[in-house]
C-alpha cells in the first residue's frame, strides 16, 4: 500500500524554509511601506507601562534613548553586567519589550524574589529588532507581585515597555481541600503561549495545540505563533511554524500516523492586520503534523504548501474524522468565515484526505444533501464511525447514518424537544464504548445545546438566552433506532460544553456556560464580546453503565474559577487526567472579562493517587483480528476486575471530540500479570492509526501506552485524483 510519502512526493514538497519570513518586509495589498513586524500589543483590559514610568526601579548605569520607532517615543538601555531593574505591580501575568540584535544577552528574570528564568536578548539580525517581547507570563496568582531582571553579563539589556495582565480574584483557581478517597482533584500549572482553540495529544509526552492568527505571546521568528507543542511532563511550549490562518480548523490522524489539519479562514485585514501576520489564506489549507515522539519535541514541525497540497474547497467550521480505510472524510463547513451559516456560504459536501475517485468524483467533493436540510447551525456537524463502517452525522435538529462507500443515507429520528445541538447552538457528543460483549453495538450521547430558533436574527438572541440541560443517547441498531432517543438531565445546563472519555469507561462533562450562544459579537447583552455567560464551573461525572437517573454524578469534583466557554478544549492525556484548556470569545487577544485563557487545568481522578497497574510490555503496533502479549504489574491487592482498553483521544475543537473512541478487547490470562489480547476485529471497530493501549484494575487503570492499529501505512494514493483536484481548483 502507498503511504502518504507518496503525496510529499508527488507534489514534490519541500521542507527547506525561507530565510526571511513573508511578515518582515511583507507589504499586503493595503500596506504601503514594508517594515519588520513588531510584536508590541496591548490588548483590551492590560495596561502598558512605558520605560520612563516613574515606578519602574533602575539600578546600575543606564541611559535614555529616543525615537519614533520606539514604544512612547523612549527607551531606556544599559550595558553593566549586574544593571537591573524591577517593577511591582498587581495582576496575573507580566510582559516585557524591548530590541534584540547581536549585542544582547543573557538576563536573568526574577519573580517575588524567586529566580523564575534566564532569557536571551541575543538575535542575529544585523539592524536591530524593535518592540520585541523578551519575556512574558500569564500564570502569576491574583495580587502583587513584583519582577526584577538582572543583565549576566557586559551585552546590552534595555527597556522599552512593560505590559501588566491585570485579571481578577475572580479568574483565580482555589485551594484544594484534603482530598478523600472519591475527591477529584483540580490544578493550575502551565501557560500554553498560543491560544489553545484546538487540541490533540500527538505523543506521549507532548500536546499539539492549533490557534489562529492573533497577537498571542509566544513568538516565533519575529512574529506571534499560532501554533505549539505543549509539553505533558514539564509544561514548556514550543512555538510551530504555520503558515495559513487555522481559524475554526479541523483534523484527525491518518492511518499513518500523520496528523492533517485543514481549513480556516483569511486573515481579518482590518483588524489582526495582514502586514502584522501575512495575508495566506487558510481556508483550503491541509497542514500535515508527521509523527513525533521525541522527549523534547525535536523535529516537530507543521508542514504547508498551498499551491501543491490543498482541500478542493473552502471550509470553515468543518469536522474531520478517520475511516475505516485509514483515509480522512473531511464534512460541511462553511465557504467563508462568519457566525450562522446559511445557503449563500454553506458547503454541503464532503471531500476526502487523500483525495479519492469515488461516486465518480476524481478527488473532488461529494454533494451531501444532509447539508443543506441542516440549515441554519449546522457547522462543526457532529461525525463518528460507526462499527459497521458508516459514519453518524448529526447537525442542527437531524441525523443520519451515511455509508460513504455507497453514498447512500439512513434517516435517524428527529432530536427531540426543538434542540439544536451544533455551532453556534453548540452541544457536544461522544461514541459511547464499544465492547464485544454486545457485538460492538454503537450508542451515540450528545449532551447540551440550545433551543433557540437558528432563523432568529442576532439582534434578538441574548448572552442570557438559556441553553437546555437536555442529554440524548440512541442505539444504532433496529430497536434502538425504532425505540428513538431516549432524553436524560444533566445537573445543569451547557452550551459549549466538552465530553471527555476515561479509560474506565465513565465520561467527564466540562467546561461552557449555562446561557447565550456560540461565537462573539453578535448577541445581545454581549459580555465584552461573548455570546455566552454564566460559566458552568463544575465537572460532572457521567456512568453510561447504570440506570437511568442515576448516571450524572458531582461527588468529590472540585470548581474551578476559570471561565472556560467560546473556544475552550478538554482531553484526555497519557497519564489519564484531563487536560483543560482555552476560552477566547474575541477576534484577537483580550484581557477583559471572559479575555485569552492561557493557563492550563490539570483534573485528576481519583485513581491518579491509588495504586496503579503497569504495562511493562513495550508494544508498538497491534494488527486486526490476531493476538498480542501484554505483561502488566499489578496491585499489590491483586485484581478482581481486569479490562484491555483500546482508546483514541480524538481531535477536540468547539466541543467537538472527533474520532474520540474507546474499544474493549478480548483477553485471556494463564497466569496474574500475563495476558493475551485479541486486537479489534477488523479496521471499522478502530479506523486504524495511533491509539492508546490501557490495562484497567477495579476501575483503576494504568497509564496508556501508545501504540500503532494496524500496519502502519498511510491510505491508498490516487494520483489521478490529486492531479484532477490541483488543475481543476483555486490556488
């Protein structure tokens, strides 16, 4: 079979990157004058201090310098080893600007009288870099703090502006109370310096996180990232090189391992300038992520060519999933940004990564009328594969099975009760697990949303409209589907929220508000600019094993204080808590109530601080059908209880969690910490690509090993189809 090598090398892509960015010296079409960008930015809610703010405390020699391309027209710069200066000032997060080029250095950055880290002004510009961030955090406690740096050495260390986070009690996580034996525990540690809108966990050791273009504080060759790897074990980030704008993107993991993500929008020239970012447009971009595992994230790069590797239409707000042949169904979306879909932009088709000759397409999309009946909030449809090989789709008020290789669709029942369940009336969803005690039956969930009519015009929707605390589970098979979706409560109700899988089987329900809608500046009574409010703070634990009413649970889950709703993302991790992440309903970075959320949660279960089996067999590829050894350690109690979990954490962007999967395997045992499991049945139980192998002991599981289902190859190449989609579309 091809692998996807066969595509970097058809279209002959290049990995050689361009010595000057397209944004240093870029001149868009509403530009006049090329310059080098200057990351400089104070957004809505912080405040600039310039470099002649009287509090700011200089010691040694410095001298004051003066010109229009500095921050207030000063800058203050000295060239002592041991010159320093400090600040104090009340907020959660500091940044601070000034020039590199090849005479700065090494300084070393304290916080409250604690080394926090050293940081380099060093560049190897030959002009000096103006306005440039040298040093920033967003994780400081609520209150006063103060920061000092210290020039290590004869260079030259200067000052031309600081920018304060001035955030509120409010935004604070609280203390933990001792932790009983059924407490869940909530964190804060870590920042992940890009905006984390979209989320996947890529190895063990590092998260990928997907923003778009905006004024984020991480920077990478001279400009804001918008992308990074977030890594799990010592939370450090690692700025990604991305050259398209990712806004409302998709993605999944091919068979291969590769991870595309696609689609997006143009960058919004009036307002996140073209001549600050470039002026690529995103919405047919297909990014690749190859595989990398490496500790430190070496060689983790995102990879774009647009002229030569790009979707056969724009799509903005699609989903994107894997499928049985390790191929990727890319679905709906809509042509342009914007906030409701409707007929003028909607895209109501499918299209497939790699492209593929079926339905007599030859690589180009698929009409899918689904698409269209959907209308209004039908963007970011909800989308699983199904075991028998077809995809689930639900979108506004319907759903359908869809059998992609016949083009052929089942109606579903109606969802009841006139709630819609996606953008912007956006609820969340997961494939319930598949087990083989029950031949794999699918159960579908789908958990908030809003009863607001999609025809209503903005101007009559509110932030405090109310979302429903309406859940809906219906069984794929004949009675299940003939019986139609059953309706359950959660405690509370979510717009926005996240539905997060344990390797136990339960499902953690997080994150979003109880009222508004999706999406910023469109509604009344907007919050800054959020079209939600009232944040839901509380997890709630849901058991999909027990009886009805009594599957929502809180006991022992802890509040968080950080309001996570438009753009706000939850997963699963190796370990197996959950990482939390995100909040941005604004068009660039704010810092005003319901502001750009960088700092990361961490909620633990209960099992994080039990004895815990270990998998001590290092398995890297399980096939179909046949059989592996796995050699676990287990508790020192022994295990009464034992299950082979197989899991894919998915894709997570507004509330969607595609290809979010959880399958049981069959295992037998000769002797207590030997097994021998049976891999999935075929590749429609588990599409196959990467997954997370877990050992569960009395519902305690191990940490999950990643492994490779399947053979490891990418999906079969059609080069008639990538040529008839390069010369028949828009580059």
């Amino acid at each position: 079979m091809a692998t996807l090598l066969a595509i970097v090398l058809f279209v002959g892509v290049s990995f050689v990157l361009a010595n000057e960015p397209a944004w240093n010296g870029h001149i868009p079409s509403n530009a006049a004058v090329a310059a080098l960008f200057t990351p400089y930015y104070v957004p809505p809610g912080a405040k600039s201090y310039d470099s002649d703010f009287p509090h700011i405390n200089y010691k040694g020699d410095w001298t004051d310098k003066y010109s229009t391309g500095y921050i207030g027209k000063s800058l203050r710069t000295t060239s002592q080893s041991g010159g320093s200066f400090s600040f104090t000032f009340n907020g959660t997060g500091i940044e601070w600007f000034g020039n590199m080029d090849q005479y700065h250095g090494s300084v070393i950055i304290s916080i409250d009288g604690m080394k926090y880290k050293e940081i380099s002004g060093w560049s190897n510009n030959s002009r000096p870099l103006k306005q440039q961030r040298l040093f920033w955090t967003f994780e400081l406690p609520p209150g006063r703090h103060t920061i000092k740096a210290v020039n290590s050495r004869n260079s030259v260390m200067d000052v031309d502006a600081l920018v304060v986070t001035r955030g509120s009690p409010s935004t604070a996580t609280p203390s933990l109370a001792t932790r009983r034996s059924n407490q869940w525990a909530l964190t804060q540690k870590g920042t992940t310096g890009v905006h984390a809108m979209q989320l996947a966990i890529v190895s063990s050791t590092h998260a990928l996180i997907v923003d778009k273009v905006e004024h984020n504080p991480l920077s990478i060759d001279g400009h804001p990232a918008w992308a990074a790897v977030y890594n799990l074990e010592n939370h450090s980030v690692k700025p990604l090189r991305m050259q398209s704008n990712s806004f409302c993107a998709g993605g999944t993991f091919l068979s291969n391992g590769t991870l595309i993500n696609v689609g997006g929008n143009p960058v919004v020239a009036s307002h996140t300038s073209a001549a600050d970012f470039g002026d690529l447009d995103g919405l047919q971009a297909v990014r690749l992520f190859h595989p990398c595992d490496t500790s430190d994230a070496t060689g983790c790069e995102i990879y774009e060519n647009h002229h030569q590797l790009r979707m056969a239409s724009p799509r903005w707000y699609n989903t994107v999933i894997r499928l049985s042949d390790g191929s990727a169904m890319i679905i709906g979306g809509s042509k342009k940004g914007g906030w409701m879909n409707n007929a003028t932009v909607n895209n109501p088709t499918i299209e497939f990564y790699p492209p593929k000759n079926i339905h007599g397409s030859n690589g180009l999309p698929v009409h899918l009328p689904f698409l269209e009946k959907t209308l209004n909030s039908n963007l970011f449809p909800i989308a699983f594969s199904l075991p028998d090989g077809r995809v689930f789709m639900a979108a506004n008020r319907d759903a359908i099975i869809y059998d992609w290789t016949t083009n052929e669709t089942q109606n579903l029942p109606q969802i009841p009760n006139n709630v819609r369940v996606t953008y912007p009336m956006a609820g969340t969803s997961l494939l319930l697990p598949l087990t083989p005690e029950n031949d794999y039956i699918a159960v579908i969930l789908i958990c908030g949303g809003s009863t607001l009519d999609d025809n209503q015009p903005s101007y009559e929707i509110s932030s405090q409209d109310p979302a429903t605390d309406q859940c809906f589970r219906l069984t794929l098979n004949e009675p299940g589907i003939a019986l139609g979706w059953q309706v359950e409560y959660m405690p509370e109700a979510r717009i926005m929220p996240d539905a997060v899988l344990l390797p136990t089987g339960k499902i953690v329900i997080l994150n979003g508000g109880s009222t508004g809608i999706s999406g910023y500046g469109n509604v009344l009574r907007q919050v800054g600019s959020s079209n939600a409010d009232n944040p839901v703070l509380q997890p709630v634990l849901y058991d999909p094993n027990v009886h009805e009413g009594r599957r929502f649970s809180r006991d022992g889950m802890p509040s968080s204080s950080i309001s996570r709703l438009y753009h706000s993302v939850a997963t699963l991790t190796p370990k197996g808590n959950i990482m939390i992440a995100g909040s941005n309903p604004n068009l660039d970075r704010s810092e005003m109530k319901y502001g750009t959320e960088y700092r990361v949660e961490w909620l633990d279960p209960p099992y994080m601080t039990q004895e815990r089996p270990r998998i001590v067999e290092n398995i890297q590829q399980i096939g179909f059908e046949g059989t592996f050894n796995v050699k676990v350690e287990l508790p020192s109690a022994g295990c009464n209880d034992m299950t082979a979990v197989l899991m894919d954490f998915g894709y997570v962007t507004h509330a969607v969690h595609a290809n979010s999967r959880l399958v049981y395997l069959r295992y037998s045992s000769s002797q207590p910490g030997s097994l021998r499991v049976e891999g999935p049945p075929n590749a429609k139980i588990y599409p196959p690509g990467p997954g997370w192998l877990f050992i569960v002991c009395d519902d305690v599981p191990s940490e999950g090993l990643k492994v490779m289902i399947g053979d490891g190859q990418g999906p079969s190449i059609d080069l008639d189809a990538i040529e008839n989609l390069r010369k028949t579309t828009v580059d």
